[in-house]
C-alpha cells in the first residue's frame, strides 16, 4: 500500500473538520430562521441577527470557563515541577512543547488503571494536558512521547477550541428543536395559519426540529474522529516515529476497559474513548482503534 505524508493527513483533516463546522452552523441558523418566520414573520431576519450574535456570546462565555471545568470533572491533579515521581512524564512534555513550537502546558494527573490522556485549554499559551496513572505505568518513554505529541498537536491546532464551538452548537440545535417541537403543542394566535406559504414552514420546520438534532450530533462525531486522525499525524510529525504512538495504541485495545466514568460531555477530548458502549461504532467520538494504528503504520 501508498505511504501516507502525515503533511498531507493534517492539510485533509483540518479542511475536512472547517467543512463539517460550517454545515453545523448552517443548520443552527437555519432552525433560528424558520422559527422566527413561524412566530414572528414581520421581525424573521432582524431575529436571525440578534440570534446569531447571542450564539457567538455565549459561545464565548462557555469557552473561557471550559478547562477549569473538564479538570474539576476529571479530578485531575496539578503536578509540580519539583515531583520527581513525574520526572519523566515532565521531561517529555518539555521535548514535545520545543518541538511544537508552544509554551509547555500545565501538567496535570487523573488517578485510573486506564491509559488515557487529554488536552484542554483556551489557546496554547494557556493549555494543560492530563494523563492517567495507567499510561505512567503501562507505557514506555517512546509510547508516552506518542501520546503527548498527539495532545500537543490538539493545542498547536486549537482543536480544545474548535470543540468547543461545536459542542456549544450541538447543545443550541437540541435546545431549539425542542423548543420548536413543544411549539406545535401550544399552537398559536396567528390569523393566516391556512396560509400555503405558512403550512410549508410547518412542515419545514417539523422536519428540522425531529432531523437537525440527530444530523449535527453525527456531525460532531465526525468532527471529532477527523481531529483524532489529524492528532495522530501531528504526533508523528513532532516525534518522527509513528511505530511510538502505534505500539501505545495496541496497549490500549489489549488494557483499557473502559469505565472511567468520564461525563459524555468531555468524552471526546480525550486520546481514546474512556467510555465503551454497544453503540460505538456508531457514534463514538473517536475512530476506530485498528483503522489509527494501521494509518499510522502507513506513514
């Protein structure tokens, strides 16, 4: 089979993910538009903007206060610099922050038997990357450098960010369809509801309020399972040795069980899917164990 340039992978998945965003905030909008057409026509487009600039506020409000929250969830744990049970774990994420090319993220501990990391942050002068018990004690130096290139390259790529936006919009889809939903319960004082124009809103927007939230949620998950692919080839990018990342990958499918009881809501920024389900080949955040390890070995 074709080598793969991880150059190449990082171009595809960056592109990929900005596509995916776009077609998110196109049906959040959307939804708003019909809405305000529904129930108030006169008013639909100047209730559009104000909309959307509530989206961006909040959107913002919710990011600033996002890392303080995923380590408060985690139970994660600041590491000082003078711990010397951490000397290595330290000593690999000063080689990969010099590699990347970013100020070295706070460094932070979560107690659990499986291996696991993630990387949170505002931008990359104000990150932190988390790691498990089980990845210090189930990894070697190459295989731990493998994991933390691949969170580092989250912080370079501000994909912490980028998560966040779509998790806020994914949040917004549902509150709205539901909203929409519960509207066609109340019914309304609308004089002109025999209108053809005002049946084919209804229509159109029963249909967004039952399909949006199922589709963006399937796209968040794409989103997510493009950045993981991206992450990987930014890893080897930073440690110019996939088989590191590969053999961590392996350890994973062989250890990890599973049940790190991690909220859904952050599931997805970590390194591999702390929550197993029947339904994961479906719509788990994360791609398939297997499919990195065999790109990986491509490149």
């Amino acid at each position: 089979m074709e080598k793969i340039n991880f150059y190449n992978q990082i171009s595809k998945n960056k592109r990929d993910s900005i596509v995916l965003g776009i077609v998110v905030f196109f049906i959040l909008v959307s939804l708003v538009y019909v809405m305000s057409s529904i129930f108030s026509p006169g008013s639909s487009l100047i209730f559009t903007v104000f909309a959307v600039i509530f989206m961006i506020v909040y959107t913002y409000e919710t990011y600033n206060h996002g890392d303080k929250i995923v380590l408060a969830a985690t139970k994660a744990v600041q590491v000082k610099d003078n711990d010397r049970r951490y000397n290595q774990l330290i000593n690999i994420i000063d080689e990969m922050s010099i590699a990347a090319g970013i100020t070295r993220p706070k460094i932070y501990v979560i107690e659990s038997n499986d291996i696991n990391a993630f990387a949170t942050g505002k931008t990359p002068e104000h990150a932190s990357i988390a790691v498990t018990t089980g990845l210090l004690e189930n990894l070697k130096r190459d295989e731990i450098q493998g994991v933390i290139g691949h969170e580092m390259t989250h912080i370079r790529n501000y994909d912490v960010r980028f998560a966040t936006f779509i998790a806020v919009f994914v949040g917004l889809v549902a509150i709205l369809s539901d909203i929409l939903m519960r509207s066609f319960f109340w019914g309304g004082s609308r004089d002109d509801r025999k209108d053809k124009n005002f049946g084919i809103l209804i229509i159109v927007g029963l249909i967004l309020a039952i399909v949006a939230p199922v589709f963006v949620r399937i796209v968040q998950l794409a989103i997510s399972r493009r950045r993981e692919f991206a992450a990987d080839a930014g890893s080897v990018e930073l440690t110019r040795y996939p088989e590191g990342l590969a053999s961590a990958l392996e350890k994973i499918l062989k250890i990890n069980q599973g049940k790190m009881k991690v909220s859904e809501a952050v599931s997805h920024l970590f390194f591999s899917d702390p929550n197993k389900s029947p339904l994961d080949a479906l719509f788990a955040t994360h791609p398939p164990l297997e499919e990195r390890i065999k790109i990986l070995r491509l490149m």
